[in-house]
C-alpha cells in the first residue's frame, strides 16, 4: 500500500488532533481483518458514499461538499487510534472494491462516488500535502517560476475574478499544463492560456489528479473482477461472498424493526396520521386499501411491516386488515388465508422472525405486477399521476416540478426527500432513506408546532 510519508495534522484528523495519512489505495494491504470489521468498516465507507451521492443529487455548491465530505468522514471513518483509523480507511475502499467490481453498473457507482471523495478530501488537505500528492502522483507538469507568476499576474487574476473570486497570495501556484488536457477548465473559462498552455492553480490540480485517479482505480477494478470471478467467489463462498454479494443493496439507516420510544399507534388515529405523516409509498397503499378494501401480498408486507414499525400493535392490526377485508370475502376466510401471515410479520407464527420494515431501496427495487400497488411511486408512476399525487399531499407546482426533476433523473429518494420538505417546510439534510423515518420526522415537526401552539395560547390566557 503506497502512502504519503509525510506526517501533518489533517482537515479530516479526529477531534483530538491526531494526524492521518491520504492512502492513495496502489497495493492491497496485507492486514488481517476480522470478518465483523470486513463488513462494518464497508457499511461505514458506504455511508460515505451516500451522503456524497445525495449532496450531488441536491445540488450542493463545491465549499458546501468540502464541509459534508469533512463531517462524514468524520461521522463514519474515524478512530481514536491514529494507525487504526488509516487501516480502516485502508480496509473499507480494498472491500468495496471487491463488493463493487463484478458488474458494470457497480463499477460505475463505484468510481463515480471514490473519485468525488478523492477530490474533496485532497481540497481539505493542507497546501503542503497537496503538494506531496502532486510527487506521488509523478505528473510531468511544473509549477509556474515566480518571474513567469509575476509577468502573468494580472492576466490571472482576471481569469480568477471572473469566476467569482480573488486572487491572494496563498494563491500563487499555478502549473503549466497543455490545454488540450484540461478541456472542462478550458470549456468553462476557468484557465489562462498563453501560447498552448493552460495555468491551472493549485486548486485546480484536483482536476488532474482525479483523472489518473479514476483511469488507475478503473483498471484496478478490471484486475478485481478476474480474481473475484477466478478464484475468490469459489474459495469464499460459505464466508465472504454472502456478504460481498449483499453490500451493494444493504441499508444502512437506523433498525425500525419495533417502534422508537415504544410509541403506539391507534387504530382511531390512523387516518389522520396517514394523510399527516405517511410517505406517499405507503399513503398510495393505505388508500387502495381503503378504496379497493383489498391489497396482494406484495402491498400487504410494505404495508403491514410498515405498520408494526411506527407502533400499530398485533392485536390493532389484526382488527384493521379484517375490518377491511371483510367487506368482501368472509370473516372465516380471513381467519383461514390472512391472519396468519400477519401474525407471521409480527413474528408469531413461523420461525418467530423479528422482521423489519421495507427500507426505501427494497421499496423502489420492488416490481409491483397488474394490480398490485406496492413499489415506490416515485420510480411506477406516470408523471401526470405522480403530479396529481403530490399535489394531492399539498405540493405546490413549483415544488412539483422540481420533484419531477429528481424523477426523470432516477433520484427517487431525493424526490420523497424534496416532497417532505415541501409538505413540512423544513430542511431535511440526511435525506429520506426509509418510510418509517418519513414517519417519525414528520411527527416529531408536527408534534412539536402543536406544543408550541398551546404554549402560546396559555401565555396569551395568562396575560388576559
């Protein structure tokens, strides 16, 4: 494994101060791995990514995903231990390559998510260390002699003002770079050239290094894939490749397997909390079922599963499903085909399985046949019905129209986390990532502004 030598405090150090190094993954460590930390330290990384994925997605500015990048990692990668906290830097990309290396659409994924975090973590470090990253990388540019600075300073600096900002002293080091190799910069107005070349600032560089990044990175993933498909899927498979195969699709939120708080829902609640605070996955199926008194079992599980997570006890839910079923197929006949598996979800019956809620990835990858109305409405429906939908919920037009957006863009949880700020007038940083944390958001804001209401009446009693 090739890494900087060189010792600093860091942008992305852990709260005491200590100093990290900026692996720049050419070799695969030779460490051994415990197989919990195999997993977690990929789940953790994972996080990472997602966060990244959605500030892009969201449109962040880039100082707002320096400040992201910076707090995720930190919220995800850090260790007490300064050795421990690079080998688990270390470990978890070695791991997702492996995870993200066996088919195309993952190694897309892949690339795309650790070339944005190789830019933005190299944006934090210190002036010195990205100049030691420029040597490490042997790109065969050198910077720009004081004198030559100094004859081009004003043209610089206009090019710099042109983009918004200043040209300062710490600003000074610019590299000599043929103009054909930097075209985004080019395209954008971002560079000066003189006489076929482009003086690209430290800044800039980034743009350079992620370009070698991503071809070494991609070429790695190529060489990952063999082995994987050779050798390592047969020899691993009662061990590591369970968990290789599953990584790509794991949640990685909070368990809603029982309620928060043992909070419980009643059944003469439900209504209103459904038009409240239900995501639309879940509105949609909560009013099919009230319309159509009837669901398949694919609507049955997110719903009922769905259900349990946010309180509704076994007993409620067994009087719920059959005071709607039962106004087309007999009582006995619920009794017989249905209740089971209700009691099943609520792990009565069966193998006695605690099952969880759907998360928002296994709602959209559900592929909901005729007549059935599971599945994420953001991704099944047609914009003319998802627009009634919204506007249904209490979305406005503009707000509509930027969540069509999101949806032509295939960015559906971003949608249902756009359509939740809508509805709540609130911002909703982490983004929607399960139904039930629409859920339970949503009736912590709502909750929340009626304590503040009655707040203010008994002030405005106390002073009559």
């Amino acid at each position: 494994m090739e890494i900087v030598g060189s010792r600093r405090r860091s942008s992305l150090s852990s709260a005491d101060g200590a100093v990290s190094t900026f692996p720049l993954y050419r070799v695969a460590p030779e460490l051994e791995v415990r197989l919990e930390d195999f997993e977690l330290y990929a789940v953790h990384r994972l996080r990472v990514h997602k966060g990244i994925s959605d500030g892009l997605s969201r449109g962040k500015k880039p100082n707002e995903m320096e400040d992201l990048v910076k707090k995720l990692w930190k919220a995800n990668m850090s260790h007490p231990d300064e050795t421990q906290a690079v080998n688990k830097d270390i470990i978890s990309h070695f791991v997702l390559r492996l995870v993200f290396c066996r088919e195309e659409e993952l190694r897309r994924r892949f690339l795309s998510m650790e070339t944005a975090l190789f830019q933005y973590r190299f944006l934090l470090e210190t002036p010195e260390v990205q100049r030691a990253l420029l040597t490490e990388f042997d790109l065969p540019y050198k910077a720009v002699s004081p004198s030559e600075y100094e004859s081009v300073k004003d043209k610089l600096s206009q090019v710099v003002r042109s983009t918004g900002q200043s040209l300062s002293s710490a600003d000074s080091i610019f590299y000599k770079v043929p103009f054909e190799e930097v075209p985004n910069l080019v395209g954008d107005r971002k560079v000066f050239i003189h006489k076929g070349y482009a003086y690209v600032a430290m800044n800039q560089v980034v743009h350079l290094l992620m370009t070698q990044y991503r071809s070494h990175l991609s070429k790695a993933l190529v060489l990952t894939n063999r082995k994987w498909t050779s050798m390592i899927k047969e020899q691993e498979k009662d061990r590591l490749t369970p968990i290789v195969e599953a990584l790509p699709s794991t949640y990685l939120g909070p368990d809603y397997s029982q309620p928060k708080e043992f909070v419980e829902l009643s059944l003469t609640d439900i209504d209103q909390v459904a038009k409240s605070s239900f995501p639309l996955c879940m509105r949609h199926l909560f009013d099919k079922l009230r319309e159509d008194h009837h669901l398949k079992y694919g609507g049955r599980m997110q719903l009922g599963l769905f259900f349990k997570g946010i309180g509704l006890k076994l007993e409620d839910a067994l009087a719920f499903w059959k005071s709607e079923f039962t106004r087309k197929v007999s009582a006995e006949r619920f009794d017989k085909e249905y209740a089971y598996s209700i009691r099943h979800s609520y792990g009565k019956e069966g193998k006695r399985a605690d099952y969880s809620p759907y998360s928002c990835h296994k709602v959209i990858s559900s592929t909901p046949g005729v007549g059935e109305h599971h599945g994420c409405p953001y991704r099944q429906f047609s914009e003319e019905n998802l627009r009634a939908a919204l506007c249904n919920m209490g979305v406005g037009n503009r707000a509509s129209e930027e969540i069509l957006g999101k949806v032509r863009n295939r960015h559906y949880q971003l949608a249902c986390t756009l359509t939740f700020e809508a509805i709540h007038g609130v911002s909703c940083d982490e983004g929607i990532n399960h139904p039930n944390q629409y859920y339970n958001d949503s009736k912590k804001i709502l909750e929340s502004r009626v304590i503040i209401s009655l707040k203010a009446s008994l002030i405005l009693l106390n002073s009559i």
